[in-house]
C-alpha cells in the first residue's frame, strides 16, 4: 500500500477584487514547470448563475525524483462572483476577472506509489527496514524539497494577486476605470 505522508494541509490563500485569470494560472504553471514538475489537472468546471459566474479548478502537479517518491502538490481554486470587466492599463484595454478568489493548498510525498514492494510479506519488511534506515536521508530531502516548493508557491500566487490590487486601484475609486 502506498504511503502518503501530508506536508501541508489546506494552506489558505483568500482574495478579492480585480484580477487576471489567465495570467494566474499562467504563472502558476511556469512556476511548476521550472521546478520540473508534471503538469495534472483533475478538475476544470464553471457554473453560471444570476450574481456570477464560479469556476472550479484542482491543480495537481506531481514529480517523481525517483521510482520510489512522488512529489505532490494539491491546488483547489475556487472563484465565485464572478464578472468581467474591461479595465485600461496604460492606454490599452484588458480583460480581467472582479470577484472572490479562494485557493487551499496541500503537499504530499507518497513513497511506493506503484506498490512494487507489496506483493509479499518478506519484501514489505525490507521496505519498511530501508524506509526507516537505508533511505531515510533522501525521504528528509525530498520532504523538505515538497514543503519549499509548496510555500514558494503560496508566497507566488500571494504576490500576483496583491500585485494586482494595488495597481489597478486609485485612491479615488475603480469607477472612472471600470466599464461594464
């Protein structure tokens, strides 16, 4: 059976306010992808109602530093209210999103994740003697390798979207700015 050992469980990034979807997730993907990680996307669904729209999206990028670890990384956004607007940057009009954007953020390392040292009893008592003995240095590692990544992370998307809420925000209101 595969042990999974949970790093980081629901790191809470909340938001609200104007902000440029696409470009959230663009970053979050280029992020992963610098660090090496395989690209999952479990969930992807929107529902339309009269407040606003709310999509869904489960982001789990995953890497496997050997065949025995698996890095992942759980990201659960969930954005509700939301409505377009058409807001002027420097002269050129853009597309963003103004609503309520929440995202939790979980980290796991799962070792034996194809379950190859199940079959007997023998070889999962070698397993468990090479966990706690032989391999405990590179399960350190790795642990504390998924936890960084998970926190750079959540410091990343923390600082995209403030970057976003000071620099379309005037002192005297979003109202000359915004057209519906």
């Amino acid at each position: 059976m595969t042990e999974i050992k949970y790093l980081v469980d629901g790191k809470e990034v909340q938001y609200e306010g104007l902000f440029d979807m696409t470009g959230l997730f663009k970053t979050i993907d280029e992020f992963f992808r610098e660090r090496g990680y395989d690209r999952l996307e479990t969930r992807n669904y929107e529902e339309v109602y009269e407040t606003g729209r709310q999509i869904t999206i489960e982001l789990m990028p995953y890497k496997k530093p050997n065949d025995y670890m698996k890095m992942q990384i759980r990201i659960y956004a969930f954005f509700k209210n939301l409505k377009e607007r058409v807001v002027e940057v420097d002269g050129v009009k853009r597309k963003m999103m103004h609503g309520r954007a929440e995202l939790w953020f979980d980290a796991n390392l799962m070792t034996d994740f194809e379950q190859r040292w199940e079959n007997r009893v023998l070889l999962y008592f070698l397993r468990t003697i090479t966990d706690k003995f032989i391999k405990r240095s590179q399960t350190h590692l790795a642990e504390e390798l998924t936890i960084r990544d998970c926190w750079d992370c959540v410091d990343l998307v923390k600082s995209y979207l403030n970057m976003h809420r000071y620099s379309f925000a005037p002192a005297s209101g979003l109202s000359q700015y915004i057209s519906q």
